[in-house]
C-alpha cells in the first residue's frame, strides 16, 4: 500500500495515527455497530487517506482484533486500579471490589468487551497471535498474583489458582454476559449478585477454612 502523504504524517506523526484508528472504531462500534465499519470509513472520518489506515491494518479483521486487544490492556488496568485502590482492605472486601470492576468495565466498554470475548474474534478471522498473547498475559499475571498470595499465606494453599482463575472469568463472563444482554436489568439486585458471587468466591480462596 502507498505511504502516507506528508501533510497526513505531519498530522499523525509518530504512530498516532494507529491509536487514532483505535478509538475511532471503538467509537462507531459503540454508536452505530459494526456494520457502520469500514477502512474507508475512518480513512474519512479521521481525514486521510483511503489508504492510511492499511498501513497499520491489513484489512478489518485485522482491526477488529486490534481493539479486542485493547480492550484486554485497558482491562488490566481497571482490574490493576481496583487492587492498587484496595491494598489495605481483606481478602473478601478486594474481591468484591475485583468483580464489581469486572462488570463495571463490561457495562460501560461493550464495545471493547464483545470483540474480547465473541466468538469472532476466537474462532472467526479476527483472531490474531498478538491478540492470544495478550489475553493470556492478562490470565497469566493474574494467576502469578494469585500464587504470590498463596506463598504469602494470604489465600488457602491447597487452592489451585489456575483452575479459580477459570472459574472466575467464567462467573464474571456469564454475569456480564447477562447483563450486557438485558436478561438481568435491576441494577440494585446485580450489585447484590456480584457482592453474593464474590463471597462464595472467597469461600474458595479464604485461608482461614
């Protein structure tokens, strides 16, 4: 594909035109859908080139994962600041904390959320090695975490973190899922169901059982 010309490298000079094509996919997934996305779409909106964009993406699956790999990094995050945020409060009161975070970055990111876990982007043409690296990455440091802990005798010992951290994404995936969906609406009673989720997570992790 041709380069960008100089008044569109000037405009978007060191990368920033990569991060730009991010967000302003994220934001049409969110306000129109995806059938609003094309390359050509956001080569317009963001005032270049119909072919700046392919020099970042080779097509929009490519794209596509691109954002679902965000979204993963910005999920590390959110997760990260709830810990960061929580460092002095018990085991049960982080976790809490933890799935509160979880479904709040759901509700309020389902533009990233839908491309990190639908089925596109798993078994379609969006899957990339680059995404699956970084979705493990985020399972992997949550589980060092989690083994960190159990050397600290701060979660039970016999407990196997790698299979809890299946459980969890697997609890939170469904809870959000439902929520996402319209099925479960009242927010008063999913904040109960995540409070209620995370204390017979605990029951899990407690050392003291």
């Amino acid at each position: 594909m041709p380069k960008q010309s100089s008044s569109e490298a000037r405009k978007y000079h060191h990368g920033d035109l990569k991060p730009a094509l991010l967000d302003e996919t994220a934001r049409i997934l969110r306000e129109e859908g995806e059938s609003a996305l094309s390359l050509r779409r956001l080569a317009s909106n963001l005032d270049v080139s119909r072919t700046a964009p392919y020099n970042h993406f080779e097509n929009k699956d490519a794209l596509l994962a691109a954002v679902a790999e965000e979204g993963f990094r910005r999920f590390e995050k959110a997760m990260k600041d709830a810990r960061r945020r929580h460092r002095r409060s018990t085991g049960n009161e982080t976790l809490r904390a933890l799935v509160q975070t979880y479904l709040k970055f759901a509700l309020n990111n389902p533009e990233y959320y839908d491309l990190m876990y639908g089925r596109k982007s798993w078994h379609g043409g969006a899957k990339t090695e680059s995404l699956a690296t970084t979705a493990r990455m985020v399972m992997r440091q949550d589980i060092e975490r989690l083994e960190r802990l159990q050397e600290k005798g701060l979660i039970a010992a016999d407990v196997d973190v790698v299979y809890y951290e299946r459980i969890f994404w697997g609890t939170m995936h469904g809870i959000s899922r439902l929520c996402l969906d319209g099925v479960y609406s009242d927010r008063v009673s999913v904040r109960k169901l995540c409070d209620h989720t995370a204390d017979m997570l605990w029951q899990i992790l407690d050392p003291s059982k």
